[in-house]
C-alpha cells in the first residue's frame, strides 16, 4: 500500500512536502481505515478528494468507492500519482486549485451528476475554510469528511458555552451538523506538524432554516460575536449595524434573556429569532 511507502516516494522522485502547499501526508494505514469506516465508503459512493497527494488515502477510497475525483495543485504530485494509482480504473486526478473549480460544471461532467457526493480530504489550515464554504454552497454535497488542524476542528464545532463557540460556529451550525470522530496525533504525518489534527464530520442540513437574508444573517452572527467579552447588547450597538441598545434589549427580553446576556451562551435558534426580530 502507497501509506507505507511514503518517505520512500518521496526519496525516489527527489521531492518533499511543500509548506506552500501545506502538505503533510498521512502514514498510518490504521488511520486511513478508520476513515472509510466512520466516512461509511460504500461501492455505491462516488467521493471527492481534495489534495491527495502522495495518494495513500486515494488508494482506500478508490478500493471502497465506486469512483473517486481528486483535484491536486501540486504538478509534481501530479506525476506520483499517476504512477502510484496506475492499477486503479475508478480514480480521475485533477490538476486544478479545488477553489477555482467550476464545480457545477465538474459535477455534471465527472460525477454523473449525483446528488450524493461524499467529500473526504486531508487539508492544510489555511484553506480549509473557504474550502469548506465551496462545498457547502453546493446541494450535491451530503457528507464531508475533513482532517484538520484540532483546533480549527474545535471551533468548527463548537458548543454553546463552551470556549470553542464562536460565530463560525453558528455559521457551520446553520449550514449542517459538525462533529469530530477522533483525534489524529501528530505523529502520524510525515512530515509532522507542530500541532495535533481530527477527523471533522460535516452533513449538509435538508431543512432551510427560517432566515431571510442569508448573507445579511452571516454578518449579523459576525457582529454579535465582535467582542467576545462585551454584551449582546454592547456588540450590535457598537457595530456597523449600529442598532439601538434599547431596541436591541427589547428583543432580549421578548425572548427571555437578560440584559447582560452574551452571545456565546445562545443557541442557533435563539440568534436566529433575535436576527428576525431585529430585522423586522
């Protein structure tokens, strides 16, 4: 298997892992199996990969999914792959920046325009946010599975009331239902970050919440969170919403919160009913 081969590839093809790139690749088979056993990989699933890499985790995919797509950036990875994966048919390499994909277009081309994608990727800090609002805004997405830096994976997730709760959070609480399947240490990356990774789970909601302005909603969560320290009350006057303190405490109380109320004790609901009621 590829996994157990990495600082071999590497060593024979002259290369090593690019910080541009954030490349930091998986080593632990054990690992990669428990993957495809929490992702549910079926023969049934076509899976999209972002970032494959060497191609240790394209290999389980394409031995337990009916057909995988991975987009890779890295030319050099590029040829690796093609030569690692040569005995797999159900595995399209791509050599695009996944956040400059036509993605509607790809969908409809490469994924016989399923409405059952299921996305699994091993991706770097730094874009796995704006990765994770792609896919997000696309409704063939259902499941994605992302290993990510631990404590992005924390706030990705985070709970009411606890330190982790932010307005990402929300955001990612509007748009599915996050949760962490397991730790990854460091250790089983080569080579190793400087920090512990978890496998974050990400189900698309089938409801439409109750909100209006999509967009609008994002930036009203966005203020309400702008001072973690200060009031609900304090950070949407002090806002560029600029919203009277008194308005803004007459919503408080019609739905049963107090003054001193701060927005990392709310639930999604409760913001969401405070940002229609102030909207009104």
């Amino acid at each position: 298997m590829i996994v157990n081969k990495t600082k071999d590839i590497l060593k024979s093809n002259e290369l090593f892992a690019k910080k541009k790139f954030g490349q930091n690749f998986i080593t632990s088979s054990s690992i990669l199996e428990h993957i495809i056993e929490v992702a549910n990989i079926t023969k049934d699933d076509i899976v999209l990969e972002i970032g494959p890499g060497l191609g240790s985790l394209t290999e389980y995919l394409s031995i337990n999914a009916k057909k995988v797509i991975a987009y890779e950036i890295d030319l050099d990875m590029i040829e690796i792959l093609n030569n690692t994966l040569s005995k797999y048919n159900n595995i399209t390499i791509i050599n695009k920046d996944f956040l400059e994909v036509d993605l509607d277009k790809d969908i409809k081309e490469l994924f016989d325009n399923s409405n059952n994608i299921k996305v699994v990727a091993n991706i770097p800090y730094y874009i796995t946010t704006p990765i994770l609002f792609k896919l997000l805004e696309n409704d063939h997405i259902s499941d994605m599975y992302f290993m990510m830096q631990k404590e992005l994976g924390q706030r990705l997730s985070g709970k009411p009331k606890t330190k982790d709760y932010n307005a990402l959070s929300v955001i990612i609480n509007y748009k599915s239902n996050a949760k962490i399947e397991f730790d990854v240490p460091r250790n089983f990356f080569f080579p190793a970050p400087n920090v512990d990774s978890v496998l974050l789970s990400i189900k698309q909601r089938k409801e439409h919440l109750n909100v209006n302005n999509e967009a609008d909603f994002f930036e009203f969560v966005q203020a309400l969170f702008g001072m973690r320290r200060k009031t609900i009350v304090n950070n949407l006057s002090s806002s560029k919403y600029h919203f009277d303190k008194d308005i803004v405490k007459n919503s408080l109380i019609k739905l049963d919160l107090k003054e001193s109320t701060r927005a990392e004790e709310l639930e999604l609901d409760k913001i969401i009913n405070l940002y229609n009621d102030l909207r009104r």
